[in-house]
C-alpha cells in the first residue's frame, strides 16, 4: 500500500495504538490520578496522530529536490520516532487496561478469547491492507514479489500478533510484578538480538508467511524482531503506571521515563560508536544503537507529555476522540495518501512533485479530514452504537465484496 522502507530508515511506516482505549475525561468528573492519567495517554496518542498524518503525506509527496539537507534530516528521524512512540503507547495502554480487571485475565474466559479475536481482527485487517490485487483470484498468478507485498507483516500484523503473546504472557506470569519485569527482559533481549534474527535467511528455513514475521529481507516492515520490543517496554511501563505512577505522576515521569531516557540515550549512543566490537561485522550491526536511541527519544516524549498533563484538568472531547479512534484514522489516511488495490491515493495521482508550501495546504486538509471523521465516528460509536455496529459491518461486506469480484 504505502512505499517499503528497509530496514530502520526513518521513513518505516508508523503504528497506531490499538489496545483497549481508555476513557475519555469527559466520562470522569474527578481530576487527580485518574484524570491525569487519561489525559497522559490521549495527549501523548494526539500528537503522534499529527506525526502520522504529517509525516506519511509528505514522505508520500515530497519532490525528490527538497529531501536533502538538515531540515530534512532533522525530520527523518522525527519521523522515525513516530512508529516507536504508538507502539509504546499501545503497549502502555494495553497494561494500563489488563490491570484494572487483573484477575479476569488470569484464567481462561469468554472475556479473553473475545479479546484475542480482536487482536487477530488487527491481523487480517492488515493483510486485506496489503492485498496487492483485486479481485483475489488473480493471485494465483502472482508474482514473487506480490507474494513479499501481500505477506509482508506491517504495523497492524505486528500489533495484533504482539498482543495475543502479551496477552499470553499475562496467563503465564500471573503477577503484574513478574509480568512487567519479563516484559521489560523479552523487550531488551530482542533488541541486542536484531542483528542476529536478521541475518539469518528465514526463506531458507521456514514458509515465507513465517519468515516474513522474523526479517525485514522478505519485504515485511515491522517484523516482530525487533519492534515487539517498543509494545513490551510500554507494556512494563503501563504496569508501573497502574500499581503506582498514577498517583505519583511527577516521581513516575521522572523516575520511569526521564531517567531511562538519558540511560538509553546514552546506551544508544555507546552501541552505536561500538557496534563492530559488539555485535562483528554485521551489516545489522547498527540496529540495536538505533533502537537504543529511540527509545530514549521516546521516553523523554512521554516524561515531557506527563509532566504537561500535571495542571491540566480536562481536554477537549476532540483530543480523546483522536486518541481513542486511531485505528480509524491510520486505515483512512493511508487509504487517502497511499492508495489501494481497490482504488489509486495522492501518491499514484500526483507523484513525489510537491513543493513545501504546495504540501501545507495538503497536510492541514489530511490532518483536519481525519480529526473530523475521528471525531464523528467517535461520537457515533457512543450516541447510536447500533446503527455504528451495522454500518461497520456494511463497510466489511463491501470490502469482502471488491476483493472477491
């Protein structure tokens, strides 16, 4: 759908935040630690929606001439931070919703498989994203390479597949203590093993719908080595938060997001000026410094959010209706920007032919289109559950409809 970005080049296409949404502040009259906690969370998802939307519109229309220089390279790795930060934050949201109702999770229930069948929905949600083709017949006739398009596993495949092992994990170490210990441990473990995962020749060895989870040689985006990492660090966060940080948000900002942020800031930094010495002469090798250093950047986003959070009572419905409908907007925009086997976007029409100042107007339509629709969808789902349910599944018909025929 949208154009591959090896590796871990800024450009990699951005994530969005799918765990259960929590509430919004119009929904709780009480300020304190449940409110700051609410409006940590929508005002660090708001503005990650504004990188999405920004950074996938110009990367999508940008004239090649305008893509050098510091500007440009300040906002590459802004960009980059982008996929990080929602992946943090679903994993952070994922934690702070499962420890509310903890016990429930521990054993087997009718509430938990309704809850992995909507992390397996993400799943195939994102392969119907990828399908290179309509209608689906014509795979049969496939090439190779629309074979790595449609296989690939991005964001939304990568979400979904964490949060049924996160959710397992949960079954597994039954102690929020040793659950968020164990998550913080998988999360390290992946990054200092990326280079590693992704040296080896997965085709070699395993079908390429499986190896497409464990490289990103077989044209996969997010595969789960190692952008898992950012959904358990966020994860082990959002357990601190729960037990404690909601009601020490200063000491939590700083002691759980500032301080690891200089921490892996410095470590990043460290494994970048020695990766050689640390993991050979591995044309991966960089991987793990680069992860590093985005964390921190992330961390340090975060702290500063929920110190921001501190004097403020309430937001504005909008900011929890963008927080909370972000898997709308991410479908919609890339639909818009990118395109799709049922219909061309702004990049097959118009090309990389834009100016700066022809962009602006494109991207405070893209940014303002997807915050109305957010907003009424958000409404909707909440006014007229009914008549949102049916028309869901009217949309899901049709889609089904188009890619058969």
């Amino acid at each position: 759908m949208h154009p591959s970005s090896p590796h871990l080049e800024p450009a990699a296409s951005d994530a969005v935040s799918v765990a259960p949404a929590t509430e919004h502040p119009s929904q709780r009259r009480g300020t304190g630690a449940h409110a700051s906690r609410v409006i940590f969370i929508d005002l660090a998802r708001a503005l990650a929606v504004v990188f999405m939307l920004y950074g996938h519109t110009v990367d999508a229309l940008l004239a090649p001439e305008y893509r050098t220089g510091p500007v440009f390279e300040v906002w590459q790795f802004q960009r980059g931070l982008t996929s990080c930060l929602f992946l943090m934050l679903s994993g952070f949201a994922f934690s702070i919703a499962t420890a509310r109702h903890w016990q429930v999770h521990l054993t087997p229930s009718f509430a938990l498989l309704k809850r992995l069948r909507r992390f397996l929905l993400f799943v195939a949600l994102g392969y119907t994203m990828r399908v290179p083709m309509a209608p689906l017949s014509r795979m049969a006739h496939a090439s190779d390479a629309d074979w790595r398009v449609l296989l690939g596993v991005d964001v939304l495949q990568l979400i979904g597949v964490t949060f049924v092992g996160v959710q397992l994990l949960v079954l597994a170490c039954r102690s929020r203590r040793v659950f968020g210990g164990v998550s913080l441990g998988i999360a390290l473990l992946l990054i200092v093993l990326a280079p590693l995962v992704w040296e080896v020749e997965w085709q070699q060895h395993l079908p390429l719908s499986l190896a497409a989870y464990l490289s990103p040689s077989t044209g996969s985006l997010f595969p789960l080595v190692p952008w898992s990492a950012f959904i358990l660090i966020g994860a082990a966060l959002g357990i601190l938060y729960a037990r404690w940080g909601a009601a020490h948000l200063v000491r939590f900002a700083n002691g759980a997001l500032l301080g690891p942020a200089v921490l892996a800031l410095a470590a990043g930094a460290w494994c970048s000026a020695n990766q050689v010495t640390l993991f050979g002469a591995n044309a991966f090798a960089f991987v793990p410094g680069n992860l590093l250093l985005r964390t921190g950047a992330c961390l340090a986003i975060v702290g500063a959010i929920a110190h921001a959070s501190r004097r403020v009572t309430q937001l504005p419905h909008v900011f929890g209706a963008v927080a909370q409908e972000s898997l709308l907007i991410y479908v919609l925009h890339l639909l818009i920007v990118f395109g799709s086997a049922l219909a061309p976007g702004l990049f097959n029409i118009y090309g990389q032919t834009r100016t700066p100042v022809q962009l602006l107007p494109i991207v405070v339509l893209v940014i303002s289109s997807m915050t109305l629709a957010a907003y009424a969808w958000n409404w909707l789902k909440h006014a007229h559950h009914r008549v949102s349910w049916w028309a869901s599944l009217a949309v899901g018909a049709l889609v089904a409809f188009r890619l058969a025929f």
